[in-house]
C-alpha cells in the first residue's frame, strides 16, 4: 500500500430518484432534492470521486481531494440517465452506479423507457460511462433478492465451498456481460442488500 494516512471518504448511498414525492423512500429521492445535496456538498469544497480514485490513492498513492465524497446508486434504474447524469454533467460531478445484471438482461431485451421502474440497458449503461461523470461497478447477475439467501449471503448449512462456488459463478457472470456488451471492468463489487 502506498497511502500514509487515513482519509476518511464519506459514502452517499442513493438507488432511485423520482418526481413524484408520494414514491420517496430512504433511498429514493425527487431530482430536485439530489441535486440540492450534491449542490450542497460542491459549495463546502467537497469533490466527488470514483471508487477507481480510491483505489488508485490506495495502491498508487495517487493523490485525492482535500475534501473528497462518494455518491452512489444501486440497482441501475432508468431514472438514473434520465434524472442523474443531467444533474452531474450540470456540476461537473461524478456518482457511481452498480448494476444488476438480471435486470439490464430484462431491459436490453424489452427496453421499457419508464422512470418509475425500468433499468438501464446496456447501451445506456455504456452511454453514462462514456460521459466521464458515471462509473459502473457490479452489484450481482441474480443475487438481489429477499428470498432465503437475502442477497449474497451464505445460507444456514451451506459449506464455504458451496457458498464461495455460487458467489463466484453469480459475480463472474456480471462481471464477463459487462465486459462482453459494454467494454467496462467493474473493479468493486456492490452487496446486493448490503448482506455479506
């Protein structure tokens, strides 16, 4: 490791982002509200960062703001072209989405341009990246579910080896699709759930 010392980088965690505020959740917010938090955090000197900047501080002791952040969103939902990259190319910022893979397959295959619900397909996926203000990670092929397993978790009598087998297959075939149809590399992985 080439970092000397701790910097503490703070994560905003968003998923969905929607007018309608009768559908604000935790993790949902309207546009307006986003953009008033990033517009926030850019007036108090904060920079926003990719996690492959993270990474690069880390191993290559490349420096990072003096005041640096991270914004992302899970799932890769539509709204997050229609919505986000406006608003980030507006500021010059950058947010990183993870994606998964089961529901950009559903969308590539019947695209469905509703914000309320549909994802992003590969295309779009490859249009944020190309933007320079988005950076995709891998957040499963099929592991986001509250079924049994509760995202990528290990199951009660499930062997490690199994456990590791499944994880394995289920990342690999996200990481493979992205690489296949986008070009991209995801280099973190995103927990479905936030389970582990």
């Amino acid at each position: 490791h080439y970092a000397h010392e701790k910097v503490a980088v703070p994560i905003l965690m968003y998923h969905s982002l929607l007018k309608e505020q009768k559908r604000a959740r935790l993790y949902v917010v309207s546009p307006d509200l986003f953009e008033a938090g990033l517009r926030y955090l850019k007036e108090r000197g904060y920079e926003t960062i990719f996690v492959q900047d993270l990474i690069d501080y880390v191993y290559e002791g490349k420096p990072l703001p003096e005041f640096p952040v991270m914004i992302t969103l899970d799932d890769g939902y539509y709204n997050n072209l229609v919505y986000v990259l406006p608003i980030l190319e507006r500021l010059d910022m950058k947010a990183v989405i993870s994606v998964v893979g089961l529901y950009t397959d559903i969308f590539t295959d019947a695209p469905d341009p509703n914000p309320n619900y549909a994802h992003l397909t590969y295309a779009q996926i490859r249009e944020m990246a190309d933007s320079g203000h988005v950076e995709i990670q891998n957040h499963s092929y099929d592991m986001h579910s509250m079924d049994r397993r509760m995202g990528a978790t290990r199951l009660p009598g499930e062997s490690f080896e199994q456990y590791c087998a499944v994880l394995t297959e289920d990342t690999l075939k996200m990481q493979n699709l992205l690489i296949e149809k986008t070009g991209i590399r995801p280099k973190a992985y995103t927990y479905p759930l936030g389970q582990l």
